[in-house]
C-alpha cells in the first residue's frame, strides 16, 4: 500500500459533502492537493493509435500542451493547425524537417476540452504501412513529442477529469471483449451504468458518516432515541448496495476472462471428438487407441455471448506410462479450477464403476454428464445416478453437439442470466476494494448497534477507511502505484 504522501486526490473532492471539511481530513487534502500540483501535465506524447500491419489509413495521435507547435511544423495544408477550428480537418502533407514530404493525409483537430484526453490532440491520417506510420511518429518526436506509454492517452482523460476509472477500465474492457455480451457491459460501464452505483453508495456512506460525526457534538442525553436505529438503517441500505454491486462478480469474471470448460472421462469416450465438434474444427487428434491425447489443449468459443475457453483433456485411467500420468495429473487440476465439467461417459460398454468414482468428485450443478456412442450403445448400459441429468450423444456424427451447448448454457446460466440484459459487471479490482470496504461496514453496523457516545468515534473510522476503499474504485482517491496497474493493460495509443 502507498503511504499518505502518495495518495492523489483530483481537486473535485472539494465539493464533497460536509464530512470531508472536517478538520482531519482538510489536513490530508492540502497535502494531497500539493501532490496533485506535480502531477500537471505539461508535456506532448505521441503514439500510432491503429495496429501494426497495413490498413488503407492509419492514425498518429498527439495530445498535450504542445501539440500546434508540433502541428505546424510537420505538417503542411491550406491553414495552420494551429489557426483551424476544433472538430474540423484539412488534407495536407506531412513534412520531414528538410522539406521532404513523409506521407500526405488528414490533420484532425481537437481542442481542448473537447477531445479524448480533454487536453488540445490532433490527430493524423495518413496511409496505413508500418514504415510510413513510424516515419510520422519519429518526425513527431523530432518535432519535440514524447513517445505515450501504454494507455496514457486514457490516463490524462482521467486525470483532466474526462472519465473516471471505472470508466477508464471500460475502455480496455471494450477492446479486449472476446464476445458482444462482454462488449456491451463494457459499453455499459464506459457509459457510467456503474460509476453512478459506486457514485450512489459513496455518497450515501459520506452522508451517514458525517451524521455520525455530528452525534459526537452532543451530549448522550440530548440525542433523540432514534438517532441510532436511524443510522443503523441508511448502512443497512449501503450495505445491501455493496451486497449487489459484489454480486456481479461472477459474471464480471466470466464475461472477461471465459468460462473455463473442461472436457473429461476415460480414455476413448470421445472427448476429443466433442472438443472438435464444439469448435467446428479438427483441432484435436481422434483415434480409437485409449490414451491418445495426452497433454491440455485449449480453445476459445463463444456461446450465447458467454466466450468459453474449452480444454480437452486426457482420459483418466491408472496407467504405467509416465507422461500419460502427468496428462492425467493436468486434467484433474484443471478440472479443480473449472467453471463447468463435461464429462463424458462411452455407454457402448457397460457402465464403468470408475465413471461413477470420477463423477462423485464433481459438482453437480457445474458438472454436464454426456452418454457418448449411443449409435452403438451396449444393451446392459444403465446410468443410475440421480444427481445428474446426462445428455445422450453420438458424436461420430455430431449428434447431439447442440444439446451439450444447450446444456453447458443451463449450468452457466448460475453465474451469468443469459436472458436478462446485459448490465456493467464489477472487476476482480473493483471486488478486493468492495471487500475492503464490506468488512468495515460490517464493524461499523456493529458500533453503531451498540448505540451509545462511544460507539460514534470507531464507527466514523470505520466508515472513513470503507470510503478510502470505495474512492478507489472509481479514482476519487488515487495513487500512482494504482494508476500503473490499471493502464499497463492498455495499448499504446489508446
Ligand atoms: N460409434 C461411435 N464412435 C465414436 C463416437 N464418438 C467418438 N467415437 C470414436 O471413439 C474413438 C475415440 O474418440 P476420441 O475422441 O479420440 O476419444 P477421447 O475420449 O478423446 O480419447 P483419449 O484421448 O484417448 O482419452 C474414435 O475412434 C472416435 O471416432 C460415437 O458417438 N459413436
Ligand atoms: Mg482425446
């Protein structure tokens, strides 16, 4: 954790509620506001906002103070840049410093406020090779531009107070979405559907604390009875807030990341086959020789918007062959972390005691059973286990691919509602600071419960230290270490 010196605070604290001019905390703002004023930002950075490889345009973007003086001198059209309005563009040519002309293209102006990063930008088209792009960036540098580190044109939006950081994560979200269903809560969140809810529980917990604060005016006897039970109510209500938003986490999780599904079962029983037909492509060796795949493999998909990573697995059996074992020993340790088991079962023998054994070990809400061979099942097979409502398949041809899918959405269905709509979902950060926060709402309820002179003190530290928890969140407290965190995820020139 950084120590208080470190901890920035964007100048709209200021604003905030009659808690924050309490005198303890007036002390640590000035020091923070001193920070802050060495955080302005006074240099230009530059980076190639379009992917590498060629494209018909790509794009260079410049933001920061110096940005006309850079635009003039590089680039030459029917005006200056640095004369032309904001939201207007002019073709023109892009100049070395002997005259020369790199590239010729479009200069884009944006002037401060209104650009991405709220600071004066241009931005410049030009066409879309790797050497001419990078020619018009080194010019820029030339030109007295810094090279943007990974995501430090979002960084400045947030520290120009054009977003906050939950809506700033929206942004690497957004381009990292593997399926439409993660797109769109990212849209929600970079719209601020889920700033608003921290927004919403930060200032109802700012309101109570300073109740709170103010009950330590009084002498015991002058407070009304109420006072108390009242209070006890509004964090029962933030409580109930935080209980929501933490909610989201699962869904969060697997929007982001995937669901891990892992395929599983005895050798033969046609996992690979499953793992195949599940991708629509021969990914996977299939053979009628027991053992055939050994190691983990692992593919993306998505289903009903939900992206899934698939792994197949080696088949279980006791086994003498070394790397056979350690196969087997990858599959049960990836089946341990899995969202979703699929476990297969060959009913063309009779049932297996051993299925039986593995599938005693696996969850039933997060495990899909699949009868596999029913083109040749065996007259003596019979599944017995009530726990599970398998699925029958016979996958040599694909019957029943959709089934399983259908099946995997059901289970999947306990982290992620496919049917309602798509709402911002909380992060893995969001969710260790909602924590922070929880645990000291719980200590708080308790204080003030308790009632009483003494219990107002402990309970408003309490709250203060699930304030500095939830400021973290959406960035109205903020420190460099955090900062680097979240933008190191982003691209360069983003
Ligand atoms: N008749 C029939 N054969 C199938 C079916 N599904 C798979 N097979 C065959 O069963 C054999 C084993 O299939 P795989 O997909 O390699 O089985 P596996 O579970 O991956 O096997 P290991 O990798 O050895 O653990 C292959 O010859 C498949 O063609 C089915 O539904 N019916
Ligand atoms: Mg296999």
């Amino acid at each position: 954790m950084p120590n208080d010196s470190e901890l920035i605070r964007r100048p709209d604290f200021l604003q905030m509620g009659p808690f924050f001019k309490k005198p303890h905390f007036l002390r640590l703002h000035v020091r923070l506001l001193l920070e802050n004023q060495r955080m302005n930002i006074t240099d230009t950075i530059a980076a190639i906002a379009t992917p590498p490889g060629e494209g018909g345009v790509g794009i260079v973007r410049i933001s920061g103070s110096g940005v006309w003086r850079i635009a003039d001198e590089i680039f030459q059209g029917p005006e200056k840049p640095s004369a032309a309005k904001g939201g207007t563009f002019f073709f023109g040519k892009i100049v070395a410093a002997d005259g020369t002309v790199i590239d010729e293209g479009l200069c884009l102006i944006f002037r401060s406020p209104r650009s991405y990063t709220g600071e004066d930008t241009i931005e410049i088209q030009g066409h879309g090779g790797s050497i001419v792009l990078k020619k018009i960036l080194r010019r820029c540098l030339e030109a007295g531009a810094r090279m943007a580190e990974p995501g430090e044109f979002t960084k400045r939006a947030f520290l120009k107070g054009k977003m906050d950081l939950v809506q700033a994560e929206a942004v690497a979200d957004l381009i990292h979405a593997q399926s439409d269903r993660a797109a769109n809560a990212a849209l929600e969140q970079l719209e601020g559907g889920l700033s608003k809810k921290f927004n919403r529980l930060y200032d109802g917990l700012v309101e109570t604390a300073a109740d709170i604060e103010t009950t330590l005016d009084f002498i015991e006897d002058e407070l009304p009875d109420d006072v108390f039970p009242n209070l006890g109510k509004k964090l029962d209500e933030s409580f109930q807030t935080l209980e929501e938003l933490l909610a989201t986490w699962d869904e969060g999780r697997l929007l982001r990341e995937g669901a891990r599904v892992v395929i599983m079962g005895r050798p033969n029983a046609g996992k690979s086959t499953l793992f195949n037909a599940l991708l629509g492509q021969d990914r996977a060796i299939v053979t009628d020789i027991p053992g055939t795949t050994r190691d983990i493999i692992e593919e993306s998909l998505v289903l009903d918007g939900v992206p899934l990573r698939v792994l197949d697995t080696a088949g279980l059996r006791e086994t003498d062959c070394l790397i056979e074992q350690e196969g087997i020993r990858r599959a049960r340790a990836h089946s341990a972390s899995a969202d979703i088991a699929v476990y297969l079962i060959d009913c063309s023998q009779p049932f297996s005691h051993d299925d039986g054994e593995h599938l005693a070990k696996l969850n039933s809400k997060r495990t899909v059973v699949v009868l596999n061979k029913v083109d040749i099942r065996h007259s003596g097979f019979k599944f017995e286990i009530s726990d599970f409502q398998p699925v029958e398949t016979s996958l040599v041809d694909a019957g029943g691919v959709d089934a399983v899918k259908a099946s995997i959405a059901v289970k999947l269905e306990a982290g992620v509602n496919l049917t309602a709509p798509v709402h911002a979902v909380i992060s893995e950060r969001h969710r260790n600071l909602l924590e922070t926060a929880r645990a000291e709402l719980i200590l708080a309820r308790e204080r003030i419960a308790n009632g009483g002179e003494e219990a107002a003190a402990p309970a408003a530290d309490h709250l203060r230290t699930a304030l500095e928890a939830l400021g973290e969140v959406t960035g109205r407290v903020y420190h460099n270490e955090l900062l680097n965190n979240i933008f190191s995820r982003f691209c360069i020139g983003k």
